[in-house]
C-alpha cells in the first residue's frame, strides 16, 4: 500500500513538474513575443521626436544645406524669355519644410546657383556662375542677409567658362572661392579665389591639371584643410589642399569611372562615392574608403537587386552618419514601379550596406522619373534629401532608419481562385495605414498588361476597394496588390493566384463555330479553299 501511494506520490511530482516546465515555457515564449513585438515598435517608433515630411517646391534644384532653424536650397529658376534664360534662386524653410522666403534676382542671360552656405553674420554667402548670351560664363558670389535680402553681387572671370561650386567662409576675413574653368585649350584647372567680406580679390591661385580634372565636391577637412573630389583622367581622383591653394598631395585610383562626393570620418579617413563606367549601362555604385593621405583602403560595389530594388545609377552624395557609418544617395528601380526613383542607402564604418530605403515621388499618379542631387545628416540625426519628382524640387526629411512614417499594413486580397476565360471577375481589398495616412495603390493582376500599371489614390485608410479585371488566356495569373502612403512607405506586397482553366474567347468561339458551319457545307468550304 505505501508501495502504491509512493508510485502515486512520484506520477503526481513527475506531472506537475511537467505541468510547471509547460508554464514556464509558454510564458517565456509569451515574454519573448512581448519583447520582439517590442524591439521591432521601438525601431519603427524610437525616432519619434525627429521630424519628417517631404514638399514640393517651384525652381530647379542643386544644393540643400542645414542651417540655423531651417535649410537653405539653391538652385535657379526658368524663365520663359528671349533674352533671359534662367535666373539665381535661393530659398529657405524652416524644420517642417514650410517656406520662409524666397529670393531670385537676374543678372545676365543664364544664372545658377550651385552652392551655399550660412554666413558668420547671420546671412548667406552662395556661389555659381552668370553667364551672358552667347558668351563665357563667369564665377558668381551673392551676399544675402537673414531675410534673404541681396547685399551684393560680384562675378569673376574673363575669356573662359569658370563656374563657382563651393564657398567657404575664413573667419572674418571673407570668403575661400573654389571654381572650375574650362576653354579648349585650357580644360579642367581649379581657381581658387580669397576674396574679402565685400567681394574684392584678395588673391587667387591655380591648380593645373593634366589631363584634364573636373571638380565634383569639395569639403573642408579635420585639420581645417579641403579635399576635393572628381574626376580626371577617367578615374575617381582626390586632391588634398592648404588653405592658401598649395597642393598637399593628389591620387588617382585604377577604376574606369568617377566620384562625385566625398566625406571625412571622424579618425581622418575618406569615403568617396561615385560611379564605375558600363558601355550602353547606367553606370555601377561604388565606394571607395582611404586613410588619411589618400591611399585607397578598401573598394566596394553594391549588389545590383536586393530585396526588390534595383540600383540604376552612380552615387549623387555621401556623408557621414552619427554612429560612425555613411548615407548614400542614388537612384533605383523597384518592383512596383516603371521609372527611376530615390534611394538611399546606410552603411556601416567600413561601407558595408545595413539597408536600402526607395522613395517614388507621385505626380499625377504616374511612375515618374525622380532624380536624385544632394542629401545631409540634420543635426537631429535624420536624413534630408533634395532632387526633383518629374519636374518639381523634391525635398523629404527622414529619421534615422531613413522613415517618414509607420508603412500600411499588409492588405488581403478576397475573390475567387477559379474562373473562366474572358469573364469578369471581382476582387476587393482594404487598404489600412496605421498613422491614418492617406493610401494610393498599384494592382497587377497580369505582367504583360499595363492598363494598371500606375497608382490610384489617395483614398482614407479604412477604405474598401472593388476592381473588376477577366482575362483573355488560361493559365494561372499572380495578383500582385501594393499601398503606399502619402509619407512614401511602401506596404509589404498581397499576392493572390487565380487560374483560368475553362471556356473560351468570344473570338475562338467565333472562330470554332465558322470551322463547324464551313464543314457542314462542303459547297461553301470548298470554294474558300480553292488551291
């Protein structure tokens, strides 16, 4: 008997322990969904106090740069006149990308402004070139107070074409003036102009390249020097320079391309970003990293298509990010689109891609053509970038995982699986954005049918949508359903299958009953088939 209560005793202990190591699992796995439900909310959500949006402007755009309570972008502005190309255009809005003002002013045939920044005053100093018709462009500076009032403007040059593509303020003494100049017999030098508060020469000097040299970028280094980055003989090239113009030293690397963009890391190493040449190709995005002086440390290619996306061009812009990795900006196609779109791409310290972010911007719900220029690290850690949407200037501000908003939810697709050839069938799908963004979406219920191949919107989130589509052949067809928000994310894709297995077109069965009617009347089939 107390054999039997002790196996009892054992089976109950045995059970229970089971029952308790059960508990014990469910609510850690419990525990552990809370959590993943939690780390993937806080990555979504934790740059919640940075701002983000994204505006068109009027204008053609160059250069954005963050400066106090805002940012400036330059660019110029057409002008539909015999005798007046474009004119210079600065303007300025503020953190939520609301316009301050607004300034254009005309100087000779064609201006444009390529570069700008914040004067120690307050005020804006700008670079570019005006340019008289049918002549030589010269190198522009324009002074502009806070308000965006012109102070002055002076041009520099003489029988060349020289253009202004960075400026750079020198304590209280004036500016540094960096240009590029160009004549047949004179292609590629750099001129490098000290010019006082008021515009005077104070003095210049010349960088002679040969071969020719074209000057993309120009930063100022660390130690308080500049580096400037192009290309010259049909390679990526780097020159380092005092701030008297002297040469400190300049390299070349061994790739068939150019660079366009170049930033300094914070241990004195170079990241420089353009594009490898492919015949009849858009050329290949690539990095290249160095160390101090020059020498190239590492080269790095990106994957072609990843994850849907597929790079298209040479990198527009680079710069460095706050925890020691790199942003860069190019153009893509994805899967949802038929046209070139933003991309923006984060990378580690060493230039090895974390992720990939495409922005396609709307205009009159086509697939437009979205190029992109010039993008910044903002003070607040997020990402602002500048290019144009089929026209417009473009400008969206992200966070720092390169998001503007929570992406729709993922929509289902409800209608049939089965059907008929050449009958109509119905699907119908919500369409539910979790920030209450308002939703466009793209369909595509047969690849080699583009009648739906562009966005429909926007609608509210919470909408219901009824399409109706038959098909002409049977097979088994692939419904593909996408959102995407006024805020540019894109929802993770719906896929539903039908297959089409029965019945015919009204054309085949017309055809198949002329067969019949032809061979039951011998005296008109004959005939018809006279040899």
């Amino acid at each position: 008997m107390n054999d039997i209560k002790i196996k009892n005793w054992m089976v109950f202990m045995k059970i229970k322990r089971t029952s308790i190591l059960v508990i014990c699992m469910l609510l850690l796995t419990s525990s552990m969904i809370q959590i993943n439900a939690l780390s993937i909310n806080e990555i979504k959500n934790q740059n919640k106090d940075i701002e983000t949006w994204q505006k068109t402007y009027s204008g053609s755009p160059e250069f954005i740069k963050e400066v106090d309570n805002g940012y400036i972008v330059t660019g110029s502005k057409r002008v539909d006149k015999t005798n007046d190309y474009s004119d210079l255009l600065i303007y300025k809005i503020d953190e939520q990308g609301n316009e301050i003002w607004r300034t254009t002013f005309d100087i000779r045939y064609a201006e444009r402004l390529n570069y700008g920044a914040q004067d120690i005053d307050g005020g804006y100093i700008v670079t570019g070139s005006s340019c008289p018709k049918g002549g030589h462009s010269d190198v522009l500076v324009s002074k502009l107070d806070e308000n965006g009032n012109l102070e002055w403007n002076s041009t520099y040059g003489d029988n060349k074409s020289e253009s202004g593509f960075a400026i750079f303020t020198v304590e209280d003494s004036g500016y540094l003036v960096f240009a590029q100049t160009r004549t047949l017999d004179d292609l590629g030098n750099i001129w490098i102009l000290k010019i006082s508060r008021t515009g005077t020469i104070q003095w210049e000097q010349t960088i002679t390249n040969t071969p020719p040299a074209k000057c993309k970028e120009v930063k100022k280094t660390n130690d308080g020097k500049y580096i400037i980055t192009g290309i010259k003989d049909s390679k990526p090239w780097l020159i380092k320079i005092d701030t008297q113009g002297t040469v400190i030293w300049e390299k070349t690397y061994n790739i068939n391309g150019y660079s366009k963009s170049v930033v300094q890391t914070s241990d004195g190493r170079y990241a420089i970003a353009g594009g490898i040449r492919n015949q009849n190709k858009p050329a290949d995005p690539f990095l290249l990293i160095t160390d101090e002086n020059g020498n190239l440390l590492s080269e790095i290619e990106y994957e072609k298509n990843k994850d849907g996306v597929e790079l298209l061009s040479s990198v527009d812009c680079i710069d460095k990010t706050s925890d020691g990795g790199f942003i860069i900006f190019t153009q893509c196609e994805t899967g949802h689109v038929k046209a070139y779109d933003w991309l923006l791409i984060k990378t580690d310290s060493e230039g090895n891609e974390i992720w990939r972010r495409p922005y396609e911007g709307l205009v009159n719900l086509e697939c437009s053509n979205d190029y992109s220029y010039h993008c910044q690290t903002t003070k607040d850690n997020g990402y602002i970038m500048l290019g144009i949407a089929n026209g417009p200037t473009w400008v969206v501000k992200t966070d720092s995982n390169g998001y503007l908003s929570n992406k729709p939810n993922t929509p289902t697709i409800d209608g049939p699986s089965e059907g008929k050839v050449d009958e109509k069938y119905e699907f119908t799908f919500n369409m539910d954005d979790p920030d209450g963004d308002k939703i466009y979406y793209r369909l595509d219920c047969d690849r080699y049918d583009y009648r739906l191949d562009e966005w429909k919107g926007p609608y509210n989130s919470g909408e219901e949508i009824t399409i109706s589509y038959k098909w002409y052949q049977k097979g088994t067809y692939t419904i593909e359903l996408t959102l995407y928000d006024e805020t540019l994310e894109y929802s993770e894709t719906a896929t539903k299958e039908i297959t089409i297995k029965q019945g015919k077109s009204k054309e085949i069965q017309f055809l198949s009953f002329l067969e019949k009617i032809l061979q039951n009347f011998p005296l008109i089939y004959n005939p018809i088939n006279l040899k």
